[in-house]
C-alpha cells in the first residue's frame, strides 16, 4: 500500500477532478504490476496496473489506495476490469466518498467471489486525496488559504506596496501551489491594486481557474486577469447590486460572471459562492487574498489548510493580513493545527489545517 501511495502522488496536479490513486499487483509474493492514474481521461490506477502486468494476472491481489470505481465516467468501470482479469483479492486503502460508491464496489467484487479487505494505511490514503474527500462529501471546494507577511503580520506598505514581502524562492512556492489547485481566488481590491496575472509562470503546471471576488463589478476591463482567457479562464463572483452595464461589458469580452445574492454586508456571500463552484466541478480553491478576503474566510470558518510565509522583515504601519475577527475570547481563537515549518530562501513558512477544536 506504501508503494501504491507513492504512486499516486505522481498524478499530483493532473488527475482533478478525480482522485490520485495508484494500484499494486502481487502474485507469488512477488509484485508483478504497478500503476497509477496518470491524468484526467487517461486510464485509472488499477487498468493502468493490469495492463503492466508481466503475464497473467488471476489469482493475484491488487492493493489499490481508494475504492475502484464502478460507474462509467471518461473511462470504464474498474471493477470490471478486475473482475474480467481474475484478480482474486483486493485490499482498499480508502472507501470512496463519491455518492456513486462509498461501499458499492466493495459489495459487487464480494458478490462476484473476489475478496476484499478496507482500511489499510486509511488515514494516509484519505490525506492524499483530502481535496476530492471534502469536494465529494460536501459539495464544495477544499480550500487552502495563502498569504505572505512580515514579521509583524503586514502583507502591504502603508502606502499598499507589497511586492515583493516574498524571497524568490517562495514566490516560486506560491506558483507551485497554483499548479495543484483548480482554482485561485483574489478579491478586486486586489486586482485594481496589484493588477496580477493569477498564471502559474515560476514552474511548469497547469493554470488554474481564475476567481474574483468583486460584488459591484468594478473589475477594471484592462486588468491582466481578464486577458488570454485561452490559457487561463477568469470567473467573475457578483452580487445582485452590481452595475448591469459593467455586466454586459465583461459578458462581451466572453468573461463568465455569476451573480449571487448579497451576504449581510452586501457583499458576494461566500458560502454560496463555494457551492456554486463545487457544482462547476472546481474540488480545490487557493485563497490568496487580499487582506479583506483572507479575514473574511477566517471569519466564516471556510479555511481547511493554510500556508504562511513569514518574511524577516518588519514594517511597523502597513496593511494587516487579518483583520478584525470579533474574537474577544481566547477560547474562541481560530486553531489550526502545524503540520509543516520549514525555510523557504530567508522566509519561514508554517503549513497547518483547521483543527476540530475551532470554533
């Protein structure tokens, strides 16, 4: 099962919205196949294994790191191949969560004589796939919320200045995690200040959907993030308060905009913007700001992972990455839990996931 996890972190960036999973076959106490699903609309993990197979694969047993799917999608069932080749056990890392699944391919190897074991190495194969868990469970986006700061938590100059708070080396970071997302999300402030791309150009990968967050439409026409949509597509969030002609002049530049209704603030209600991307299929979202849209996340508890970079520089006045909580009990603190600190150039970056204990 180790082998078929190190496998599957291959498909890393390439597979969503489907799972990483990787597939070991042993025959003899011997392993005679492996393999994995390399990207989306190629063969899944245990085809992939059955079609390496030195020789005959009856008899054997397949070690697979997520239930092997049994609906048609781009690709045929695998537990038809499974059971077409005769492979006579398969030990299950993890149940899918997919409503589809959860259990349901299970029963039909059971009933076709192949026997099956669940829950080898299980919370290892549920992390790797901890994106397509909460998409498939509950509808809506794994969210990893990002951002740079100083030392004494500023992510801007007073005057608004922030490139570059980041060394180079986590700049590069940052368009890594790009590669391994669906989409990134900034709010306009963002976009009207800093006028970014959003592309991943520091490391090879794919670009991802790119989001904003701008209730009343004020996205300027010209800002980067609204050109070369052959690359890289750009959605736009609104509220039923934006401008309709502001509406018609992005709908005729052929940039997408959903309108939702208006939060308590009048602004984009992000619940509903989550499940509004969760339908369109997005199974991950990075957050990457600005200060107004990463305290907002906080506030509403949407933040599943977050990524830190700590820059040995300090400000004194300047923009706060976070903003005001309504926290005036510790007890009420938002927890998460490190589960990564590690140098990046002169920066210190913490990596950590939302804890049970929050609030």
């Amino acid at each position: 099962m180790r082998q078929a996890l190190n496998l599957a972190r291959k498909g890393l960036g390439k597979t969503s919205p489907n799972p990483m999973v990787g597939a070991v076959i042993v025959k003899g106490n011997r392993v005679v196949a492996r393999g994995y699903h390399h990207a989306l609309g190629k063969d899944h993990a245990e085809v992939d294994a059955i079609k390496n197979a030195r020789g005959s694969v009856a008899g054997a047993t397949m070690y697979v790191t997520l239930e092997p799917c049994r609906h048609y999608g781009q690709t045929p069932p695998c537990t038809d191949a499974i059971i077409k080749h005769k492979i006579a056990r398969v030990v299950i890392g993890t149940l899918d969560p997919d409503p589809r699944m959860n259990g349901e391919s299970v029963r039909l190897l059971n009933e076709n004589g192949i026997k099956t074991a669940v829950g080898v190495l299980e919370s290892d194969c549920r992390a790797l796939n901890e994106k397509y868990i909460k998409h498939r469970s509950a509808g809506i986006p794994f969210v990893t919320l990002k951002w740079a700061q100083t030392l004494d938590g500023r992510i801007a100059t007073a005057k608004g200045s922030s490139r570059w708070i980041a060394s180079p080396e986590s700049l590069q970071l940052a368009h890594e995690l790009r590669t391994v997302n669906d989409a990134i999300l900034v709010g306009v402030g963002t976009v009207v200040k800093d006028n970014p791309e959003l592309t991943t150009r520091l490391v090879k990968g794919r670009n991802p959907l790119r989001v904003v967050l701008d209730s009343t439409l004020r996205i300027p026409l010209k800002s980067n993030v609204l050109q070369n949509q052959s690359a890289a597509k750009t959605l736009v969030i609104a509220s039923t308060e934006a401008d309709k002609h502001e509406f018609a002049a992005l709908e005729k530049m052929g940039i997408e905009v959903i309108i939702t209704p208006p939060d308590s603030r009048g602004r984009v209600d992000l619940p509903r913007m989550l499940k509004a991307l969760g339908g369109r299929g997005v199974t991950s979202l990075l957050v990457e700001g600005g200060g107004e849209v990463i305290t907002s996340f906080l506030r509403l508890n949407l933040v599943d992972r977050f990524v830190v970079i700590i820059s040995p520089k300090i400000l004194g006045k300047g923009t706060d990455a976070v903003g005001d909580l309504h926290i005036s009990d510790l007890a009420k603190a938002r927890i998460f839990a490190f589960d990564k600190v590690y140098k990046s150039g002169v920066d210190v970056v913490f990596e950590g996931k939302r804890s049970n204990l929050s609030s």
